[in-house]
C-alpha cells in the first residue's frame, strides 16, 4: 500500500459572515471567505450589498469560460487592483483590447520558443542547486524558489541583468503585493473607486520602480537590436496582430513585460515550493520521484527533451497544483441575464470562480484532501472533466505561459530531486491567499546532498 499524507488546508467559513468579517477575512486570507459549502455543492449563492455566487462545478465553469465567455467580464474591483501595475495589457483587457494582443502575444509562447529558452532554465536549476549545496540544512524553499524563477525570467525576458537590478525590482514586487495587492476594505465597503486607497499611494512608487527598470532594458534592447529574435522580449517587439499587423505601444510593453515578469515568476516559485512541501512529508513519492530523475539524468540538469522520459516529475506538480492553485479564485462581473447550474445570473452580480475549492471538491474528488499524484497518471486523467481542474484557468482567457511555466518547473524540481533529499522542518506552512496562494510563513525543509 501507498503512503497516504493530507497536508495543510485553509479554514473554511462555516457559517454566512458579515460583511464587515468578510472584508476584514479577506485581507487577512481569501481562502477563509470561501464557505464550506463551496466544498460540497456545485454553486453557492449570498448577497452582500450586491447578489454574488461561488461557482465550483465543472460545467458551470465551461459555460462561464468558453461558451458565455462574453457575458462574464473580469471582475472590476480585481481589474482596478492591478490597473497601476499592468495598465490594460492581456491579462487585464477585455473586449477588442484584448482580443488583438491576445492574437500577438500567443505565438510568442509558442512550445517552439518555449524549448529554445529551456537552457536558461536548466542554467538556473544548477545555479540552485550551488546554492542549496554550500548551505545543506534548514533553508527556507520559497525564498530560493523566487530566486530561481526570478533568474529565469531576468534571462529570458531581458537578456540578463545589464540594464536591471533584480534585488531593486524584488524589493519593489514585494511591497507592491503588500500594498495595493490586498483586496482592498474599501472596495468591498463599496466606497467610490475615486476614493484614494491608502495601499495605492505606497504601492505608486513601488510601480514606478517597476515600470521605469522594464522601460530601460526596453530601449536599450531597441538601441542594439539585431532583428535576431532570441529572448521573449525580441519575440514581444516582433510580436504583432495577424489579422490587423497591429503592433505594441511602448507602453503596451512595459505592461506586458511587467505583467509577464511578476506573474511569471511568482506563480512558479508557488508551485515549486509546494510541491517541495508535499515530497518532504511523503517519502515514498520522493523516494519514485529521485529514481525516475536520476535515472534518466544521470546527475546533470534537465532539459526540455528530457521531460517525457520524467512523466512523475510533471504529476507531482500537476497534484501540488490541485492541492494549492496558485491562483485560487478568479472573479467575473455578469453583463446579462443568464443561468448556470439552473441559477440565475442577473446584470451586475458577481461571481466567484474558487479554484480552490473546485480542487478540493468532495463531488469531483475522491479522498480530495490527500497528496496523491497517481491522480494525474495518464489512465486517471482519461475521461476527467476539463473543466474540473483549472489552475491556468481555461476556454479562450487560459494562461498564455502555462507551458512556459510547466517547462520551468519540471526542469528545476527534476534537477533538485535527483541531488537532494528533503525533510519537513518547522513551523509548518499555511496557505495564504492575498493575490496567490502562498505558504506563510514559508516552506522550511531540511535539505541533504545525495551522494
Ligand atoms: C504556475 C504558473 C502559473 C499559473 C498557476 C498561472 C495561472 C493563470 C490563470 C489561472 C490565468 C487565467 C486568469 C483568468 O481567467 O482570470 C492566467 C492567465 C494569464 N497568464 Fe498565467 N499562470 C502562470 C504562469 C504564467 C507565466 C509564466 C506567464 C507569462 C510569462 C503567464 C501569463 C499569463 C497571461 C498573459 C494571462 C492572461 C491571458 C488572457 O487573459 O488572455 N502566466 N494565468
């Protein structure tokens, strides 16, 4: 028999709060607003000032995200959160807007051009592991993770470092998350969006810093381009409409980019050090994880043609991935008149697509709790709903950088399994969702050299 491990979960909210606890809930942990019901049925209705629903099943989902996809907008209050950031590049467009960029910006995430910067990926998983060498012993994962994934996106976003100080740009991510990353009290008071938040004038400078590093590395890759398309920014400043050769803005870039660099990394690094958290507490998986890796590596970094021959490395994250989504809940205005899961949907209402608790489900999941990757074996997959396990989302708004990410991540966990052991060390992590789902106080684990 197997080894059975049920890690850490989120409280859930047994009982319909106020909307004063569910504002205050929702800064501390978004997880917590989620009520136990979501859990168990396939939607979930309340009001709270305005009708809202949490919708956790799998067709409802497809009607919201592929066949209605045009009555259900991107929530406002999220869009507002990121606006000063990402302005309206793809991830925050909706309409034509983003319909043109998103016809740009998907051949340049093509698995093509995903393969030809797997070698920065690999690069970054051996300068990891040097990292976690000289230090053998309690390390915190989630730190090293961010670095890891940092790295490969300084090197494939913009050609390294030259024009770009990462640890300025880190600090600034960081304080922009604390600040206007918070779903904001005053929104869910519904306080006039003209209203100044006070997350926003701290999080102004930190965007500032932001958006002035990615507009420097921009002009500076202008000044010396040679029309050779290497690295995602060339792609980007190549990238153009099919339909209309449409072409980006400088500022469409900076958004871009900027959007490209803090999402691109922070997922990932969560992913990664999830599952790190979920191999040390289940020996056994770790133990088939080691020796499928090091069978087909022999010791050195992993690349993208490796992949295949690893399958159990891209299980691993796939069921980390169900257990702690990186991005646990997504958030849809309703335009029209509507029904899902024989609800109806009415103008102005809001909707909550948990992903969390779709992961978690007890209609969709058996033992929905356990760390299971056989879960995702390819004889378990066949038949599943695909709109049961959504931690890209899915329909025509799914993540332009799913492969990029799933690339990236296969090749730094492949790497690290195969040269190091891990161990639970304290505290443990609880998940934490303020924009993504995080382990706070981080992922501890005793870390060993295989030899
Ligand atoms: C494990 C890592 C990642 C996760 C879990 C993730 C998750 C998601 C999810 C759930 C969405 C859909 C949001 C919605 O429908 O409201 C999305 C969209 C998006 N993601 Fe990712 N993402 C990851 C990595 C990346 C990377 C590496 C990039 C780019 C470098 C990226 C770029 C985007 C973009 C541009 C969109 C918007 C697409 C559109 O609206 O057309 N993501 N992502």
């Amino acid at each position: 028999m197997t080894e059975t491990f049920t890690p850490v979960a989120a409280p859930r909210a047994d009982r319909v709060m106020s909307r004063l606890e569910t504002a205050f809930a929702a800064r501390r942990n978004v997880l917590e607003i989620i009520p136990a019901l979501a859990y168990k049925q396939p939607i979930v209705t309340g009001e709270m000032l305005i009708r809202w629903h949490m919708l956790a099943d799998p067709g409802g989902l497809r009607r919201v995200l592929l066949e209605n996809l045009d009555n259900y907008p991107k929530s406002e209050i999220m869009r507002r959160m990121l606006r000063p950031a990402i302005g309206n590049s793809l991830f925050n467009a909706d309409g034509a807007e983003w319909k043109w960029q998103r016809r740009a910006v998907v051949p340049v995430f093509t698995h093509r051009n995903v393969v030809a910067l797997a070698p920065a990926m690999a690069a970054t998983a051996e300068r990891v592991s040097a990292r976690l060498r000289a230090g053998n012993g309690r390390r915190e994962m989630v730190a090293e993770m961010l670095t890891a994934t940092f790295d490969v996106i300084c090197d494939v976003a913009l050609s390294g470092r030259d024009h770009f100080d990462a640890k300025t740009f880190g600090a600034a991510i960081t304080r922009y998350f604390q600040t206007a990353g918070r779903a904001s009290l005053l929104d869910f008071l519904g306080v006039p969006e003209w209203f100044p938040r006070p997350g926003e004038l701290l999080a102004g400078s930190s965007v500032r810093t932001m958006h002035n590093m990615v507009a420097q590395a921009i002009d500076a890759r202008r000044k010396v381009a040679t029309g050779g398309a290497d690295d995602l920014l060339d792609y980007m400043l190549a990238a153009e409409d099919p339909e209309t050769r449409r072409r980006m803005s400088a500022d469409d870039l900076v958004y871009n980019m900027q959007f490209f660099i803090v999402a691109g990394h922070e997922t990932t690094a969560l992913a990664l050090s999830w599952a790190l958290y979920l191999l040390a507490n289940a020996p056994e998986h770790q133990e088939r994880a080691y020796r499928q890796a090091v069978a087909q590596l022999q010791g050195r970094a992993a690349t993208a043609a490796d992949l295949p021959a690893i399958p159990f490395i891209e299980q691993i994250l796939d069921e980390s991935m169900r257990l702690y989504p990186p991005v646990g809940l997504l958030a849809r205005n309703v335009l029209a008149k509507d029904e899902v899961c024989g609800r109806e949907m009415r103008p102005n209402e809001i909707l909550f697509l948990p992903i969390w608790a779709l992961h978690r489900h007890e209609m969709w999941w058996d033992r929905p709790g356990e760390f299971d990757p056989d879960r995702f074996s390819p004889e378990a997959r066949t038949g599943r709903d695909r709109y049961q396990y959504l931690p890209f989302g899915a329909g025509p708004r799914v993540c332009v950088g799913a492969d990029f990410a799933m690339t990236q991540a296969q090749i730094i966990l492949a790497t690290l399994v195969q040269r190091f052991q891990f161990s639970p060390a304290e505290p443990a992590p609880k998940p934490i969702m303020t924009m993504t789902v995080r382990p706070e106080p981080g992922v501890f684990l005793n870390v060993t050299e295989r030899t």
